[in-house]
C-alpha cells in the first residue's frame, strides 16, 4: 500500500478529470472516450494505494460498474442517455465501495433532476423548438465531486474533534 500522498493525487487527478468532465460537457455535449478509458483505468491503481482487497471489495466494485454500465445502456437504448455518459458512470463507479456506488447514483440522480429542471427552463425562455439537450456528464460530475468532498472532509473530521 502507498501514502496518503498518493492516494490523495489519484482522487485529485479523479476531480480534474470530473470538473473538465463538466465543463466541456456544458460546450459540446460530448464525453471523451480517453477520459472515460483514463479514469476507469486509474481505478485498480487507486485500489492498490488505498490498500483495496482484490477480493471480494475490487470484485464487488467491478460487479457495480457493470450493473451501473448496463442501467445506463438501457437508457442508452432508449435515446434519453448519450454513450459517453454511460460510459463515465461505469467508469466512475470503479472508484467506489457498492453503498457509495448507490450514493452516486442517488446524488447523480437528484443532480441529474435539477439540470434537466434548468435546461428546459432555459430552452422555453429562449422559445426553442424540439427536444433540448441536457448535459448529463455535468450531473454524473457532480455525483462524483460530491463523494469525493465527503471523502476528503472526513479525513479532517477527527483532526477537529481532537482525535
């Protein structure tokens, strides 16, 4: 296992990827295929820092990216989800022990709700015709920033109670 320093890189490296994730999404609506590779591939080298067991915790871990990736695809299918967004959600859940994977899902979900609220606000003060688009990645971003503030919050939480 490494240090924390380490560990902490990763995540920060993981919260880069998530804020341009979200700004480029806003610009062009699209997700990078390399970032998706990047941060599913960054994945089993943050398990190894952090001391994850390949089993069952990597495992398991896998198991709800590809449940996470399979939901999506669904949506995919149906043509309310973009592939790019599938694609970061499985990818982003490799990071994540299955009760937070269900967190994100929950965190990304009511993100996901407020953004959809706000585009369609938008597209009928512009009087738009058709469907709007709705930049998802940004809400999959902001379910992924969101665990990772808890996570490094936490670290703080004993220093300020004075363990």
């Amino acid at each position: 296992m490494m240090n924390g320093g380490f560990t902490l890189a990763l995540l920060g490296i993981l919260a880069a990827m998530l804020v341009w994730i979200a700004v480029v999404d806003i610009k062009t609506y699209t997700i990078s295929d390399r970032l998706n590779v990047a941060i599913a591939l960054l994945a089993p080298v943050y398990w190894w820092a952090s001391g994850v067991d390949l089993w069952p915790d990597a495992s398991l871990r896998v198991a709800m990216a590809v449940i996470v990736f399979l939901l999506f695809a669904g949506a995919f299918y149906l043509n309310v989800m973009g592939g790019g967004d599938v694609k970061l959600a499985g990818a982003l859940a490799l990071w994540f022990a299955p009760y937070d994977t269900v967190k994100l899902l929950v965190i990304m979900s009511m993100a996901g709700g407020l953004l959809t609220l706000v585009v369609l606000g938008l597209h009928r003060i512009r009087k738009k015709t058709g469907r709007p688009e709705v930049p998802y990645g940004v809400a999959i971003a902001v379910g992924g920033m969101w665990l990772l503030a808890q996570r490094f919050l936490n670290q703080f939480a004993g220093l300020s109670l004075g363990n």
